[in-house]
C-alpha cells in the first residue's frame, strides 16, 4: 500500500466536501434561474475541485477521502436548503 499523508486525506476529503456543498448550491441558483449566483457557485466550484484532484491522481487512496468528503458536501449542503425553504407536505415527514 502507497504510504497515505493525513493531512493530505484530510485536505482531500474538506476540499471534496467543500466543492459538493458549491455545487448543490450552483445547482439551487440554476434551478431558480438566478445567473450571477450561478456564474458565481460555478466558477468557485472549478476552483475547490482542483486541489481535490491533484492530490488524489498522485495516489488511488485518496479517492476514498474525496468519495467520503463528497457525501458530506451533499449532505450538509441540501439539510441547510431543506431548513431555508421549510417543510413541504407530506414528502418532508417522511425524508
């Protein structure tokens, strides 16, 4: 096994989580046809997901971190836009 930087891990897994969080969020301005918000979740999701993937080309490993790091991104991302708009019907109960 290829030896594994934590802190690296680390930075791969914050910086995935980070760049899913802009992108639900790039896709919320989209889909409320808002363009300077989306421009701008978009721009800085390029951005995030760089170092994401420079560091984990270098190593196979780190993919897990950026797998990990991407599910906490979306996660968090849509439990903070499910609490902005509030409960709606029967689907929010449930989910």
């Amino acid at each position: 096994m290829a030896h594994l930087e934590p802190w690296l891990a680390v930075g791969v897994l914050l910086s995935t989580a980070a760049t899913d969080a802009v992108y639900v969020m790039f896709n919320a301005a989209v889909s409320s046809q808002r363009r300077v918000p989306a421009a701008t979740w978009s721009s800085i999701w390029y951005l995030l997901s760089a170092f994401a993937v420079i560091s984990y080309t270098k190593n196979w490993v780190y993919v897990c971190f950026a797998a990990v790091g991407s599910w906490i991104g979306a996660y968090v991302s849509m439990t903070v836009l499910r609490r902005a708009k509030g409960p709606r019907g029967p689907e929010a109960a449930s989910s």
